[in-house]
C-alpha cells in the first residue's frame, strides 16, 4: 500500500539543538540496531519505520555491522526509504558508524582511514545514498593515531559522503582530543553517541562537561538498558524479549534478582508520576539541557507509541530525583 506520511508529523515533537550546530534533532530518535535485519519481519520494521516518521521523528541511526547478518539493517532501511520515504529524502538525518569488525584481514575494523573510508562506501551502496548526513567513528582504537581516524572524518565529508560527523564511546579525555582535532581540519565534530541510562551512568563524570564547553550535542544510545528500563521484565523474561533471542545483546544473566528489585521499585515511582517506566526513564535523560536526543530501539509498533509519550512529562521534583538516586544505588 503506498505511504502517505501524515500532514500532522511536525505539531507534537520536540527538535532540540544539537550542540553549537545549525542541526536540530528530534528529542527521540530511533536506532536500528536490533528488530530491522534479515532475522526479523519486514511488516512490522515498515509499520514502526511509517510510524516514527508520522510521529515527526526525523532521524534513523543505523551502524555498517547492524543486522543480523551485519549489513542488513541498512539494507532493508534502503529498500524501505526508496519505497516510502523516496521524496522526503531532505527531512530526514540517517546516520551511519564505523568501527566495528565487518570483513576479515587487518582493514575490516578499528580506525584507519582505509577502514573508515571503504565501510562508508559499501554502507552507501546498501542504502541506495548518495550521502549520510551524520558518519561516527563507532568506537575508540587505541592503535591507530586518533589524527588519522580524525583525517579520514574530515575527509569522508570533503568528498561528500557524509554531511557531518560524530564519534562514538568515546571517553572524555580521548573526546576531547577528537573534537580539538577536527577544529583544526575546519569539520566540527557535531554529535557524540554514548551509552547513557538511569543504569549506565559514566557519562555524568565528565564526558557530558566537556561536550557542554565543546558545543557538540550528545544522543544517548541504549537509555532504556535494552529494555531492562521498562516493565518487560517485572515478572520473568518474556519469550519474544531481546533477552530471550539467541541474537539479542542483553543476557539473560543481566536479568538478574537485584536488577529486578529495582526495575519493581523505579516502575511504582513511574506509576506515581502516571507514566509507564520506560517514559519515566526516556524522560529522566530529558531533563538535561546537554542531552540532544535519546536514541531508543523499538521491536514493536506499541512500543514507540509507549516511549513517545515521555515527553509529556520532563519534569522531576527533587524528592522524585532522590528517591531514584537511592533505588539505583541500592
Ligand atoms: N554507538 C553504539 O555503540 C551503539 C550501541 C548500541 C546501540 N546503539 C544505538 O542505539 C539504539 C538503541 O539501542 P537499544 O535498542 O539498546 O535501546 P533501548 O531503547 O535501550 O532498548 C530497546 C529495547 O527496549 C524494549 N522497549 C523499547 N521500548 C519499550 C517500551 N515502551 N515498553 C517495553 N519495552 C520497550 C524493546 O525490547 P524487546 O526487543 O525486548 O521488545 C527494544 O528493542 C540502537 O538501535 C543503535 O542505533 C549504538
């Protein structure tokens, strides 16, 4: 059936600075990490894909290894951005990542340009691009020098392959380095990506100050654990959970009773805020003016529509806060 996107998709989002850049990102932003490769159903990727864009959700992020198998995720994404999304092509950011192992020998991972450069290529081919608008080096090599990886970014975009660029997992210090690097080539680094939940919280010991001072916005991937972060798993580990499929990255050992503990108590503060858990959590990375964009996953079309709704309510009192910090603390 063809796709006509909803005249109503930019009233009810929020689009929020990304760092000192002309950019604008939407407050939620989705990630095609899991639930859109080859081992997964078209019909229902298409439906949350539709769904997402009607609910003005302008940016996709996908990564060259996003799959199973690696490379399908930006296959499928192609197929379906030349189906539904053909003529809208200028209101969508759809960022793409290297770094990640994606073919064998010494230039199928890491960070030299040779990588960055060819993996750009081929992820472009799977897309059917042109260009992305956003490229990150996806995590940090500590044996290649970051000024090369940085010259293959700034090159990436002098060649037109990418618009901006990013970098990924980066720790604050090494953050720090990469930006001032790529001041000096004249491409500003836009956007960095880390893991940031209510349960993973290193970004608060510095990495969010420095990207403060730097003007480069930040997008938090995994802010609901993988799903730790809302009531899936208040009574068990359902059978269709990413935690129960042999090619989910959650194990079902990170399940475990002192996580659930808490996932009860942060779920009866959610309910006293009448919101679900996965709300509350999208909405407690919210509350920080520094945070750009929280990048969630979606296996199921009632999910986006759950986790949307966390921006309805960004505010915490400071009892609420507390009652938090002790739960995550317990
Ligand atoms: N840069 C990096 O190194 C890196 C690493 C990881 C991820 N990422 C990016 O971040 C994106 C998001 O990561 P993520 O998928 O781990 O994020 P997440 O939002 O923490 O977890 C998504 C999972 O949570 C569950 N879920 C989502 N909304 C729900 C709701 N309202 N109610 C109940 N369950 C809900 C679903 O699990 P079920 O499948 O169990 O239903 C879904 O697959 C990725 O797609 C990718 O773009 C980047």
């Amino acid at each position: 059936m063809n796709y006509q996107p909803s005249p109503q998709r930019y009233a009810s989002m929020e689009y929020r600075r990304c760092g000192r850049s002309g950019i604008k990102l939407p407050a939620v932003s989705l990630g095609l990490w899991h639930n859109f490769g080859h081992v997964d159903t078209y019909k229902n990727y298409r439906q949350i894909l539709r769904m997402a864009f009607d609910a003005g959700i302008t940016h996709f992020d996908l990564a060259n290894n996003y799959g199973p198998p690696p490379g399908s995720a930006e296959e499928n994404f192609g197929k379906i951005l030349k189906k539904d999304f053909a003529g809208y092509r200028d209101e969508l950011i759809i960022s793409s990542k290297a770094g990640y192992l994606m073919w064998p020998g010494p230039y199928g991972e890491w960070g030299s340009k040779k990588y960055l450069v060819s993996s750009l290529d081929q992820s472009l081919k799977r897309m059917k691009l042109d260009y992305v608008d956003i490229f990150y080096h996806h995590r940090p090599d500590s044996d290649t020098p970051l000024e090369e990886t940085m010259t293959a970014l700034d090159l990436i975009v002098r060649q037109g392959k990418a618009l901006y660029v990013g970098i990924s997992n980066y720790g604050a210090e090494e953050a720090r380095k990469a930006i001032g690097i790529l001041k000096q080539l004249g491409t500003p680094c836009l956007i960095h990506q880390p893991k940031y939940s209510m349960f993973v919280r290193w970004v608060e010991d510095g990495l969010l100050n420095v990207l403060e001072e730097e003007g480069v916005g930040c997008i938090p991937f995994s802010p609901l654990a993988q799903g730790l972060l809302t009531n899936k798993y208040l009574n068990g580990i359902p059978s269709d959970s990413r935690a129960a499929k042999p090619h989910g990255f959650l194990k079902e050992e990170e399940v475990s009773e002192h996580r659930v503990e808490q996932i009860k108590k942060l779920n009866t503060i959610a309910e006293q805020r009448e919101q679900t858990l996965a709300q509350m959590a999208l909405s407690w990375i919210l509350k920080d003016d520094r945070i750009t964009s929280v990048l969630i996953g979606v296996s199921k079309p009632e999910q986006l529509t759950d986790s949307l709704q966390c921006l309805n309510n960004k505010k915490f009192s400071g009892e609420e806060l507390a009652e938090i910090e002790t739960i995550l603390h317990s």
